[in-house]
C-alpha cells in the first residue's frame, strides 16, 4: 500500500470522491432527496479517520473494502433513521382535541 495518510483532508481528498460515488448509486431516487450522500461519505470518512489505527489491512484494496464496509454500515443507519422518522398518522390527534383533553385534566 501506499504511505500511511497523515491527516484527514489527506483521506477526503483520496477517496471521498469513490465513497461518494458510491453512496449516490446506493440511493434510490426516491431517497436522494430525504438523505444527502455527502452527509453519509461526510461521517464515513470521520469514521473511518477516527478508526484508522483499527484497520489491519495492507493493500489499497483491503483499504477500500474496509471504507466500503463502514460506508455500508452508515448507510444503513440513515436509511433505519430516515424509517424511524416517518409520522404515524394513527397516533396523531387534531389540535383542538388536544387541547380539549388538556383542559379537561386541568379542571380533574
């Protein structure tokens, strides 16, 4: 492998623009405009920065397949985090009977 990066904007500049490519072709259409892929290669790359002296490879290739892997893993926490976020319309009550209840407990 190459010589050891020293600094983080060493490893933004080197490979953000694979992890963003990446990012961007795992993100259906419909997604692309409720997660931002920066933001995704953004915390891989602080991550993996942060994490770098976990990284038991020697190769450029195991090196991106490790990226790849906690690319994948924020992935996948956006896409749970963006699910969680949903509105559940059954739990959701019009405002005036909220506060009609509230008034109600007041006056208990």
């Amino acid at each position: 492998m190459s010589q050891p990066l020293a600094s983080h904007e060493e490893w933004q500049a080197r490979f953000r623009p694979y992890l963003a490519l990446l990012a961007r072709n795992h993100l259906c259409a419909r997604l692309q405009s409720k997660i931002d892929a920066s933001d995704i290669v953004q915390q891989t790359m602080l991550d993996a920065f942060a994490k770098r002296d976990q990284f038991r490879g020697s190769t450029d290739g195991e090196l991106l397949a490790w990226l790849r892997q906690i690319l994948k893993n924020n992935l996948a926490d956006a896409l749970r985090d963006h699910g969680r976020d949903k509105r559940d319309v059954w739990r959701e009550q019009p405002l005036d009977l909220q506060i009609d209840e509230s008034f109600s407990r007041a006056h208990d």
